[in-house]
C-alpha cells in the first residue's frame, strides 16, 4: 500500500523501480547502501537541491524528466521496463487527469505515490507511511522502523515543550528569492507542522502556498522568519545548504530580510530571522530535523535542550551518502 492508501499490483518485491521524484533517494539511501541497486531511474534531480553533489545521489541512473510532468518522457520510462513507478503527486497528481499517468496504467506498469501536494499529513503520520513503504518495497523493514523510531521520538519531544506556549506570527516563505517577495506557506501543507512546534503560520492559502503582496506582508507583522534557501539557483536565493558555505549564506539571509516587506518587521528588529535548506522540507525523513530547529527558533527557552544537529547525525549514520552542515542558519549565529 502507498501513502495516499492505494493498493499496488506487484506481489512479489520490485527489482526495477523507477522514481519520478528525486526526494525519494533520501528515503531509499537511508535503507539500502547502494540505491542505484534498486533504482533504474529518475526525473526532477533539482528537487534534492544538492547541486553538483545530486550526481552522488543518482549515480548513473538514466534521467527521464525534469520539474514537471510534462518535461517527463514516456518513451523514456518504457525502454527501462520497470515493474514499478514511484511518484510523489507533486511530479504526477494522482486524479488520473495526466496523460503521463494513462500512458503507465496502459502499459501495465503499477504507479505508487509517496506524498499529496495540496494537502499534507501531519509529520508524524507522513514519516511512518512513507518510511514503510520504502522498507515494504525494498525489503528492509526493520531498517525502515528504526528510521521512523529515531524521527517519532524527536517529534514527540518538540510536541511535548511546546503544547501551551503562546505561538508567536511565523512568517514561512517557501520560496525565497532576492528579487521577488513574497511566497508565503500554505496552511493545508504547513499547517500541521506549525501546529506541532508552536507558531501562528502567516498563510493566506489553504493550500501549498500562495504570494504575498508586500502590504499584505508587512501588516501582518511577522515576529518570526523563515527563509528557504538551497543550491539550485543559489545566486538568486539564500545558499543554504550542505556543504555551501556558512557565511555566504548567513550574507544571503541578510540580503533577503533587507527586502521591503521585511525589513521593518517585528522579526528582522528583534534579530528572529533563520533560514533552512529546502531539502528539510521536501522529505518526510528529515522532518523531524526541520521541527527542532523551528521549535528552538519560536521557543528558545522552552526548546533549549533539543539538538536538531544530534538528530541529523543519527539519521546521517543511516545515509548512504551524509548530509553535511548547514541545512540550517540564523542571522544571530556565530
């Protein structure tokens, strides 16, 4: 069964599967050494936002599409023969009005899906369903349980330092760039993950996300701010992300809370600006990470003793290929 609650075909276990989005390699390079073992190909490396590191990831899997749906090749995916496609329904929506998706029912090829795009499961809920599906579909269901193990104690202690605290205004934005402003999270997405670690989420979607104008923004009056940054692109956006330099993003953090919509707010005056790697967000593995570093951002005293860096070196011992720091900053870091 996949995430969504679909049954798929296959009885016996998969022995070529193919992987429409990227984020999946996190999970699968958390259970087998070697995923190209496994997996026959791919579509949207940018999605891991590793930059020239993705090749690490991949290794020489075939590519069979970029970002979207549409930049997918059918012909591709066909001479591969897999016997299972794995997508997340953000590289393939799941209400059969894709060719994309026709095309692989009447070729018999079985599809499974890891996530859902406009509505998200709470993190606990979408870590466990994801990470057994993973150890279900490449036998390494014991492997898969210590994840999950490891990711729901971590949550569970966020939720328990910050159940009745007064949630400070958290403005997210999903999508950071110099240059634009201002792309806020969605509450049908983000909202259970700022439920959990304690913050009001400024969103005015009930979906992913939606934008901002820069009077909308800045009557909102932010006390917190998260930025999304990462390697793909960096020249536009925060260089946030393993391996980048710490102080070449800290600089582009800066730059991005200089913007008009920010600059004045509660959050950039009081010196509450962070920002994350936008991998954190995109793999239900690294979650947890993610719900330590906002829950000690909004409630520093009450989250004091909670170490997001502890938690990515137990998960980093399970990475076929370890994410190294930072995946995570703050203006106010030396």
């Amino acid at each position: 069964m996949d995430v969504l609650g679909n049954r798929i075909s296959p009885v016996s276990r998969p022995r070529r599967i193919l992987v429409l989005d990227a984020v999946d390699l996190y999970a699968v390079s958390a259970l087998v050494p070697e995923p190209a073992e496994h997996i026959i190909g791919v579509a949207g490396l940018a999605r891991l936002d590793l930059g020239k590191d993705a090749t690490k990831l991949a290794q020489d899997m075939p590519v069979v599409g970029k970002l979207t749906p549409d930049t997918v090749s059918v012909e591709a995916i066909l001479a591969l023969q897999p016997d299972l496609v794995v997508a997340s329904a953000y590289m393939l929506p799941p209400d059969g009005g894709v060719a994309l998706l026709e095309h692989l029912r009447q070729s018999g090829i079985p599809v499974a899906w890891t996530s859902g795009h406009d509505v998200a499961l709470p993190p606990a809920e979408s870590l466990q369903r994801v990470m057994t599906f993973w150890g279900e579909v490449l036998g390494q269901q014991t492997r898969a349980e210590e994840l999950v193990s490891i990711g729901l104690a971590r949550l569970g202690a966020v939720r328990t330092r910050t159940r009745d605290v007064i949630r400070p205004r958290v403005f997210m934005e999903i999508m950071t760039t110099y240059n634009d402003c201002c792309w806020s999270a969605g509450r049908a997405f983000w909202g259970p993950l700022f439920d959990l670690v304690g913050g009001e989420l400024l969103a005015i979607s009930d979906g992913w996300g939606d934008k901002l104008s820069v009077e909308g923004l800045m009557a909102l009056a932010p006390e917190v701010y998260v930025a999304t940054g990462g390697s793909y692109a960096s020249h536009t956006r925060p260089p946030i992300g393993p391996g980048l330099d710490r102080v070449t993003g800290q600089a582009g953090l800066q730059r991005a809370a200089n913007r008009l919509a920010l600059a004045s707010s509660p959050a950039v005056k009081n010196g509450r600006v962070h920002g994350i790697w936008s991998g954190l967000a995109s793999s239900p593995l690294f979650m947890p990470v993610l719900a330590e570093c906002l829950g000690k951002w909004l409630h520093p005293h009450a989250c004091e003793d909670l170490s997001p860096t502890r938690t990515l070196r137990a998960l980093n011992r399970y990475l076929s290929y370890p994410l190294s720091a930072p995946l995570w900053l703050s203006l106010e870091d030396k």
